[in-house]
C-alpha cells in the first residue's frame, strides 16, 4: 500500500449510483486507500465494487467499506473513530460527499411534514454531520503537501493535485437563481443548503488550510441513476461513470487559490452553477 503521506480518498455513499461509480473512478485511476461507506449489506457492496472492470490487482487491500447512515450521527463519528485507528497519519486527500433522496411535491399541498424533514435530513443534515467528522483530517496550513503519485505512462490515471479537496452534492435544482420551473419544495430547499454549507465550510478552510484544502459543491448533471428511474425513457442521461469521471477530472484540476473557484458550485462540465 502506498505511503501515508499521499492521503486517503472517502465516498459516502457509494451503495449505488453516483457514489457507486466515484468509488469505481477512486479505485480504478488512483492509488490511495478508498474508503466508501454505505447504510447496510457492506460486504456485498464491497464484493459489487471490486468486480468492476479494468480494477488494478491492489484494489482489494486498498477499499474499505464502512457503514454510515447520515441520519445517525453516532455512525458518522464511529466511521471517523475507524479512519483514525486504521489509518494513522494519513490526510484525507479527495473527499466526497454525496447522500441525497427526493421526497417528489408538485404542489404546497403534497408536503407532508415527515418526509420534509427526512429531505433535510439527508441532504442537508447529513452533509454539515459528514464535513463535522471529517474536516479534521484535511491537511491544515503547517501539512506538508501531497506529493506526485502520477505515472506519466498512464493515460487513463488521475492527476490529483498537491492539495486536499472536499466535494459535496448539491444539484442544479438547488439554485435558487436557476429556479424556472418551481416545485419540489423540501429537495430544492435543502439542497440550496448545500451550496451554503460549502461556502461556508470553504471560508473555515482558507482560514485552517490555506491553499492545502478547499471545498466546493457539484451537480452531476441528468445521471442514469435510480434517483432518475422515472424519467430513463425518452431523455438523454448521463452514465454515472461517465459524470463520476468528468466531475473528478475537473475537481483535480481546480487550483486552490481564491479567486480559483473554491467555495462555489460547478458542473459536471466545469460550468459553474449560480446559487
Ligand atoms: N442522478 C441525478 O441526475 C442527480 C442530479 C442532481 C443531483 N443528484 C444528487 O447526486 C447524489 C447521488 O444521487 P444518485 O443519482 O446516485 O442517487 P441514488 O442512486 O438514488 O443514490 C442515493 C444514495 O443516497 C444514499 N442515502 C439515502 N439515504 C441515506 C442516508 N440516510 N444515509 C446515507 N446515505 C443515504 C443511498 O443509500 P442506500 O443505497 O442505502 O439507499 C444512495 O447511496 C444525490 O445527492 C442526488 O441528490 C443526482
């Protein structure tokens, strides 16, 4: 396994979808330890991922599936209590944060107070839990930056930077200068949170960090998921491994300084999405 100094990588969820193929991407083109965590059955899901495709030899002793359900905070904080016991020393190098579900309400009346707050609680709720329990194993100002793990021969590799970087799913439907079309109250609202937290979690970095760490929001774009089973027929989707990839591949390269892009939300395209 390689050194502790080039950090670990983190995917919460990775049960399915877009977590799913984040944790395909982290095993298959990088070379740290990927942990990825699910609500239940992590053995199977440890076994789905590691008969993807085109996975290198050391993928098995580098994934470890842990099990968090956002909703539990006492889950959250026992999955870092493992991380720093399993992995001593070891920065958190790419992190990614994506736990979402969708009450659908296409009117004030179809709100129903308990599903609410379940949308609060997963998407917005379970990002601020999740950055509570990691942000301490981001690099601070004093760290030494990652090094170089890139293998120049490898074309298919990603080239992660010198710095930490934090990612949470937001999605387009969050922004409120983006609100066309009304609708879904409760999953709006709550994932408008997430382009806060992710502000205001990137404003506590500058301050900890400096340059070594940053944290930005995502949309993946249409992906082929579950979360969009209803609307598969008829409407061009992205596959998740393909969103996972652009989205990574554009995270690697964002630079860290502050007029770079931190603290805002961008596409799977590289397009920033307004909040
Ligand atoms: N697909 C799209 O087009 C699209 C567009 C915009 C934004 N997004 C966002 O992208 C993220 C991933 O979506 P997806 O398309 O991959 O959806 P998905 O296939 O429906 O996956 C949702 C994930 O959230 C997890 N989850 C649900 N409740 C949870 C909880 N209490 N604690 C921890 N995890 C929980 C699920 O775990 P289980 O397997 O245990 O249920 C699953 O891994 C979501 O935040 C979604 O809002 C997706």
């Amino acid at each position: 396994m390689i050194s502790p100094k080039h950090g670990f990588a983190l995917v919460t969820p990775a049960s399915r979808g877009l977590g799913f193929a984040f944790a395909q991407q982290l095993l298959a083109k990088t070379k740290l330890p990927v942990v990825a965590t699910a609500r239940k059955n992590c053995a199977e899901i440890r076994d789905q991922l590691l008969s993807s495709e085109g996975l290198p030899k050391d993928a098995e002793q580098r994934l470890r599936l842990l099990e968090v359900d956002v909703t539990d905070e006492a889950t959250i904080s026992s999955m870092a209590d493992t991380i720093r016991e399993e992995y001593p020393q070891t920065p958190l190098r790419i992190a990614l944060a994506i736990p979402g579900i969708l009450h659908v309400e296409k009117s004030p009346a179809q709100i129903d107070a308990a599903n609410a707050l379940h949308s609060f609680q997963v998407n917005a709720l379970g990002p601020l839990l999740l950055m509570k329990h990691l942000a301490p194993f981001l690099p601070t100002k004093s760290s030494s930056e990652f090094p170089d793990t890139h293998d120049s021969e490898s074309k298919d590799e990603l080239k992660l930077p010198s710095h930490a970087i934090y990612a949470m799913m937001a999605a387009r439907v969050g922004s409120i200068s983006d609100n066309n079309s009304g609708g879904w109250y409760s999953y709006r609202a709550s994932k408008s949170s997430v382009y806060q937290i992710a502000k205001t979690f990137d404003l506590y970095l500058r301050g900890r960090s400096a340059e070594k760490a940053l944290a930005v929001a995502l949309h993946p774009g249409t992906v082929r998921t579950d979360f969009t089973k209803e609307f598969w027929s008829g409407r061009d989707m992205l596959e998740p491994l393909d969103s996972a990839d652009r989205m990574l591949r554009f995270l690697a390269g964002l630079p860290p300084g502050i007029k770079d892009g931190r603290g805002r939300c961008w596409d799977w395209k590289g397009e920033e999405v307004l909040p």
